[in-house]
C-alpha cells in the first residue's frame, strides 16, 4: 500500500483543481511560499519529518532554499521540534478516539437494546389487547346466558383493575377467566416493567451521547492544534515543505499512473437501487481529487452519483453516519471509516474512509482510486478503532 505511507486526510471535499486548503467553516489559504496548514500538516506527517539526509537532498546546487547553514540549521530544529510536538498531539488524539470509538459501540449496543425494548412493549400490549377481547366475550357470554350480576359489576367498574376485582369478590365467573384475568395483570406488569427499563435505557443513551459531543469537540481541539502547530512555523521551514509537496505530488502523479486500471472487476449493481447503482458506479467514475483527499473523494463520488453534497473529514464521518460494525449490515454505497489508524501519523490524526461497491470490496482513495477487499481494509486500518459502516448524510440508498 505504497500510497498509505503518504497519505493525509482532508476534513472536506476539494475540488481537483484546488490547493487543498478548504476546510469546513474556513476559507482556502493563498498560494504562494507559505503552503496551507493541511498541506503542511501532510508533508509533516504523511510522509514523514524531512531527516539530515532528506535536507541535504534540499541543499544541492539549484534546490536550496536556505541561505546560510545557520538558516539550515534552524530549520532542522523547528522541522524536529514540530515533528515531536505533532507526534504527542496524535498520540492523544488517537487516545481520544479510541475513547470516542468505545462510546459508538456502547451507543449502538444501547441503541440495540431500546429496540428490541420498543419491540417487546408492542407484542406485550398485543398480548394484552387479546387477552381483553378473549375476557370482554366471555362476560358478554355469561351477561346473555341471564347472569344480571355480570352486567352490574361492568357498569360499576371504571378500569379493568376494578372489573377483575369486582369478578373476583362476586365468584360469578368461571375458571377460564379468572385465569385470563390473571395472565392479563401479570402481563401489563411486565409491560411496566419494559416501559420503565425504556425510560432508563434512553436516559443512558443521552448521557452516552453528551459525553460523546464532549469527545468530539476534545478531538477537534486537538485537530486545530495540530494546524495552528504548522501556520506558526517559519516561512524557510514552509518553503522546505512546499518543495518536498512538489515531490510527493508527483509520486502520487507515477502511482496514479501506474494504476490506471482496476485490480478487478467492476462491482455488479444489478439488484441495487437505482441511487445505490449510481454511487457505486460513481466510484469507478470519479477521479482522485488528490493524495490524502480520503474523503473528499468520498463527498465527490456522491455529488456525482445525484445524492448532492456531504462534507466532512474521514472523523467526522465516522462519527456521524458509521453507526455499525456488524457486518451483516454492511450494504452497497455505504461509507466505511476509521476515525484514527496508527500507519501514518495523519492517519492518526484524521482516520481514512471509503466506500464499500459490494462483492466484498471497498474503493478509495490513497492518491490512486484503488479497489481492496473489505477484509484487508477492516484488518489493516481498524488496528487502533474498529471500522465502522454507514449510510453518509444518513441517506438511506437501499
């Protein structure tokens, strides 16, 4: 996975022909000697800090971009400073979210649970609302076969709990309902019972869901921290940066090139819907928007597939669509994400995305649009969080 080793991950969609500087709620950074802070950010932790060697590679005849060997030094030491900083801020990241990637399970587990709560209230009052109409027939049974008492006891009684026990204090009914009686009481005891365990398991699920807000604005913090660590650098350690993008562009350049056809077939999309055929058609259509653009690519592949526009980095689609990790659930057109993985150190920080085209197979983006089974890409980036699945912008396709 040559393009892993360099790959950085945007937090929106960029056009192909942009700097990558777009950002949710920012506007793009000028062109010029200073690159952007995600660019920065890129060749600072996608491909690695530039060592004594990779500066002396930047210092022959016609590359140098120091005047002085004090100028090279000092950019050494902010290059070396701010790999070990960026380095401590993706270590904390990445423990944030395995924190936040723990609080998603428990939210889908807890989510769970209401459900199959929810389900069991609906058959219990079923089961109630027959066992009433069972009991209602056999006092009207009993009312025509000239038991005046039955009919007294109905008027006077003002809810089923007074009925059953005015039929118990008279003994004017048969064994067979005094038994449904019986089973119905116990039954709307357990329906209670299900109700008040609802209550608490919603209440559980508002507190996990606060406390992964909570989380999500720590890892955001520590995403800001990493940009603002690489718009304070100097303007000679962005110029070393600028030069070093130049030449990861153009390796994602060769292995674009390289990979010009897809290691396999297209994906069927006969019996999908006509949405769901369409983006996962758009995958082999849409071009890489560029390298580390995960999810970018992603947004793009859905703007041409007609579902329109949904932004965010590889995190924040992990943490606002990817709501299972049951496999079973994985559909066609879903997006699969990891919110950190420990391959690149802007891996860690930003996580990778893709879609999943069915067959067992996921596209995505790293510099190339490439096709892999869904097995090696859960194996391969879910080492830190579990991968999760989704539909993106909650758009169900199917």
């Amino acid at each position: 996975m040559a393009g892993d080793a360099i790959e950085r991950h945007a937090r929106s969609m960029v056009a192909p022909e942009g700097d990558g500087a777009l950002s949710a709620g920012r506007q793009p950074q000028g062109r010029g000697i200073a690159v952007s802070r995600r660019a920065a950010l890129r060749l600072l932790c996608g491909a690695g800090i530039l060592g004594a060697a990779g500066l002396a590679s930047l210092t022959t005849p016609g590359r140098a971009f120091a005047d002085t060997a004090s100028d090279l030094s000092d950019a050494q030491a902010q290059l070396d400073a701010a790999q070990a900083q960026l380095d401590q801020i993706a270590s904390d990241y990445e423990t944030l979210s395995t924190t936040h990637a723990q609080t998603l399970e428990q939210i889908e587990q807890v989510n769970g649970q209401i459900a199959e709560t929810e389900q069991k209230i609906e058959d219990k009052q079923a089961e109630i609302e027959q066992e009433q109409a069972t009991l209602s027939r056999s006092v009207r049974s009993s009312y025509k076969g000239g038991n005046a008492t039955i009919l007294d006891v109905l008027l006077s009684s003002s809810s089923f709990e007074e009925l059953s026990s005015n039929i118990h204090y008279l003994g004017k009914i048969n064994e067979a309902s005094a038994e449904l009686i019986t089973q119905i009481k116990d039954a709307k005891a357990e329906l209670e019972q299900e109700k008040s365990d609802l209550e608490s398991q919603q209440a559980q699920l508002q507190q996990l869901s606060d406390s992964e807000q909570s989380q999500l604005d720590d890892m955001s913090a520590k995403q800001q921290e990493a940009e603002d660590l690489i718009s304070s650098l100097s303007s000679e350690v962005q110029s070393l940066m600028a030069q070093r993008d130049a030449e990861l562009a153009a390796q994602a350049a060769a292995a674009a090139a390289a990979h010009k056809s897809y290691s396999g077939s297209r994906a069927n999309t006969s019996g999908m819907s006509g949405t769901q055929a369409a983006v996962v058609s758009a995958c082999y259509s849409t071009p890489s928007p560029g390298l580390g653009y995960c999810a970018a690519w992603v947004s793009n592949v859905f703007v041409n597939a007609g579902v329109g526009f949904i932004g965010g980095d590889a995190c924040d689609m992990y943490s606002a669509y990817c709501t299972s990790s049951d496999r079973s659930a994985l559909k066609p057109g879903m997006i699969i994400a990891v919110s950190t993985h420990p391959h690149t150190a802007a891996g860690r920080i930003y996580g990778h995305v893709g879609i999943y085209v069915g067959g067992g197979t996921v596209m995505d983006n790293v510099g190339y649009i490439r096709q892999i089974s869904v097995d090696s890409w859960i194996s391969f980036y879910g080492a830190t969080v579990p991968a999760r699945w989704g539909w993106l912008g909650g758009v169900v396709l199917t």
